[in-house]
C-alpha cells in the first residue's frame, strides 16, 4: 500500500494551525505536539508544557527517568532576551503510584533569575527543589543551579562542559537536571496551512521536514531510584506535568494569594487532537482524577472523523466507541501499564518492563512491539506521531494503515546518559532549522 502523509493533517489539528512569532522579532514558526495548543497558554510561554517523557533508564536500570519541557520554539539566536524558567511560576511534576488520578509523589520546581553576569545579561538561574510524599513536604536541593542558554562560543565556551555543570544530586537519592536543551519532540508541521499540498514523498519511512529542528525548549530532567515509585503490585507508575501560577483574591478586605493551575501534559497529544479547542484551557486547569469528564472525546474520536473526510479511500475511520482509544490513552493497557477502570491522562509506564538494548529499539514502540516504549512510559526517540495517526487510523482494532508524517528522528543525536536530551544548539550558530549548521 502506499505510504500515506497523513501526518502534515495531524499536525494541522495538533497544532491548532498556530502561528508563532518566535521571540525577539525574529522569522515566524508553527510549532506541535503540546506546544501553544490552547488560546490562554499560548500567552504564556514560560509556563507552557509542550513534551513528557518517561522510561526506566538505559544505562541504569534500577531508576526511572522523567524529562519534562517548557517553552516551544526557543529560537537560539533571539537574543539579547534570551529564555528563562519563569521566576514567577511553580514547575510541577506529579507521580500516581495507585491510579486514583492524584499524586503520591510530587517535586515543584521554582527558580530564581541571578545578578547578570554576561554581556546583556545572564540566563543562569538558581533553583529549588521541593518534594511531597507520604503527606510529607521536604526541600531536597536548593541553590541549584541551571547551565545558562547556549548563546556562542564566546559568552559559553565547551557548552557540553558547562551543562554537564548542571547535574546535582538531590538529598533523597534522585539526580536533577534543569536548563536548555535541544527540542526533542520532531515532526513535519511544515506544510500544514494547505493540507492539499502534502510534500511530494513523505511518508512514514523519511522524507518529512523536522519543523522544530534547531529550535530548543527548557528541560527539567529528573532521574529516581525506581523503588521511589513502584507499588509492588503491577509496578505501573502515572506521571504528568503542570505549571502553576499565582493568583491573588481578596476577600472581606484580605488579600489571599494561591496558586492556579495553567499548562499540564500527560500523554502526547491529547489536548491537541482530542480535545475540543474551547475546552483546551479548561482541560490545561483540571488535574486527571476528574479526566472521566473527557471520556467522550476519547471514545468519539474528531480526528477519525477528519481521517474520513480526507482519505475516503483509505476508510471506513471509526469515529464512535473507539473503546481502544480509551485503553490505551485513558486506563492503560491490559497485561501491560493497566492502572484501573478510571480514566485520566497520565503517561503510564510499567517499571517492571526493562529498557530495550540499544540497537534493538523500535521507535513505535508496543504496536512496533517493543514494550518499553510509547504508550508504556514514552522514551525520546518514540515516534510519538506516527504511533498516534496509526492508533487513531485503527491499527489496534484491524485497520493498519502505514500512517506517518515522514520524519523518524530528532535532527540530532540523544546522549546516552542522564540528562539524554541533547544539547541546544547556539545562538552563535543561528541555525534557524538549517541542518548543516555546525551542532556545538
Ligand atoms: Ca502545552
Ligand atoms: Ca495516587
Ligand atoms: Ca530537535
Ligand atoms: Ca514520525
């Protein structure tokens, strides 16, 4: 059958057909996955979640790592104001041990800008880290210290030195890295304001253009001892992220302050394909234990829908009672990460599963079946579109499609240790996506 390029449309949905002017004036770009799918974050860059990730690391087995991402399209070069974590904002990750939607593990992030340092000013922040568990709130690292944005190799000379730099240990065992790296979310949303105009051989073997590549995001990567998480009974742990921000109210004359949830992300894509665009900023508020409001937009699904109109030939989509929609993004999968009959968004990943070797990696993960990766946990290199357009087009309920958007790896090389996302590239070397620039 012929390859299909249906990702350019899922990209199209994905992505709202937003339209980004990168900061500090420079070239105009869309951007996907999580990144600005929704009116009101799309306001608020520094609080926007646009990736999670978790798997049971490669190289040590015995822990789990999380990475989770904040602000879409850093364009290296947009200087003098370069990207910081909002100093403002609370980063939140939370872990579900007992899939009743709330957390029993909770680390939030807050940083603080530091007195400049550099020629029109400095990006390195320091942070803290502050841990809820067993009813308990402890600070496990503070004065940390974030590697400051990649700007030359004048102003940040042996970049790789410096991030490594920002790698602490935290007092409770875990190992925490936060700070800017390369983009690794990749997909082709280049040519999606004309849907018709799908590029000539794209497919889901290559082909694509990577539209995120050279563009960069803030990382929190977090690395703990799996022992920390596993329930010892099916051993599946739910993560999401969140970003909170402060909200003041005033009541009989005093002032309250507190804090809102504004950005969150489990699952890859859910706010973007599933969710109706007006209720994408209710959704970023609302946490997964009250997600069971969402259900019908699992089981009903919008983009089957628009698959149909524009591949009739490649249909019938089924758009109703899409029940497999609902395991494997809202309850998880039978033998596999299931946590219970509630359905919530969280990326759920069993630790008992270990790392598939390197080399012997399917970037489909479980329909590629290789179950340590998307949808049990998500890994950097899974092919988090692809598998998506696949499950949405059928393939678990006997309508395989090779569906993809024809772009199969990130445009740079992940690291084989801890913080594994690669670095950004540089100010300096103004990429602007161009791939033969020189990745220093
Ligand atoms: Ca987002
Ligand atoms: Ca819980
Ligand atoms: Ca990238
Ligand atoms: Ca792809």
């Amino acid at each position: 059958m012929k390859k299909l390029a249906v990702g350019l449309l899922l990209a199209a949905v994905a992505v709202g057909l937003a339209l980004v002017a990168a900061r500090g004036g420079g070239p105009q770009s869309a951007t996907a996955s999580s990144h600005r799918e929704a009116p009101l974050i799309a306001q608020d860059p520094t609080a926007d979640n646009t990736d999670l990730y978790a798997f049971v690391s490669p190289d040590k087995p015995d822990t789990a790592t999380i990475i989770s991402n904040w602000i879409p399209g850093e364009d290296p070069a947009a200087g003098p104001n370069w990207y910081t974590f909002s100093p403002t904002a609370r980063y939140d990750i939370y872990a579900d041990t007992n899939g009743d939607g709330k957390p029993d593990v909770t680390w939030q992030f807050r940083f603080k800008d530091m007195p400049g340092q550099f020629f029109l000013g400095n990006t390195q922040q320091s942070y803290t880290v502050t841990k809820i568990a067993n009813g308990k709130t402890t600070v496990v690292g503070s004065g940390l210290l974030t590697p400051p944005d990649n700007i030359g190799p004048r102003t940040t000379p042996n970049y790789d030195q410096l991030a490594a730099k920002g790698i602490h240990e935290l007092s409770d065992g875990s190992t925490v890295f936060a700070g800017q790296r390369d983009d690794p979310f990749f997909a082709d949303v280049g040519a999606i304001f004309d849907l018709v105009a799908i590029r000539e051989g794209t497919g889901a073997t290559g082909g694509g253009k990577d539209f995120l590549a050279g563009y960069a995001v803030h990382s929190i990567a977090l690395q703990v001892p799996k022992s920390m998480l596993d329930n010892g009974t099916n051993h599946t742990v739910g993560f999401w992220a969140a970003t909170d921000r402060q909200k003041v109210t005033v009541s009989g004359g005093k002032a309250k302050q507190s804090w809102v949830q504004v950005s969150r992300l489990g699952n890859p894509l859910i706010n973007e394909v599933l969710i109706p665009t007006n209720k994408k900023d209710y959704w970023n508020s609302q946490s997964p234990a009250s997600d069971g409001q969402f259900k019908t937009y699992y089981s009903n699904s919008i983009l089957a829908a628009v698959l149909e109109k524009l591949y009739p030939k490649f249909g019938p989509f089924k758009q109703t009672g899409r029940s497999d929609l609902v395991e494997v993004l809202g309850t998880g999968i039978p033998k596999l990460n299931y946590t219970g009959p509630k359905v919530m968004d969280e990326l759920r990943l069993n630790l008992s599963i270990p790392p598939t070797a390197a080399g012997k990696v399917n970037n489909l993960g479980v329909i590629g079946g290789d179950n340590a990766g998307y949808p049990n946990g998500r890994r950097l290199a899974d092919d988090v579109v692809d598998i998506s357009e696949r499950v949405v087009g059928g393939e678990l309920i006997g309508h395989k499609l090779p569906l993809g958007d024809g772009v199969d790896a990130n445009d740079v090389p992940f690291l084989s240790t801890f913080p594994y996302v690669a670095a950004p590239f540089s100010g300096y070397d103004d990429t602007h996506g161009q791939l033969s620039a020189k990745h220093s």
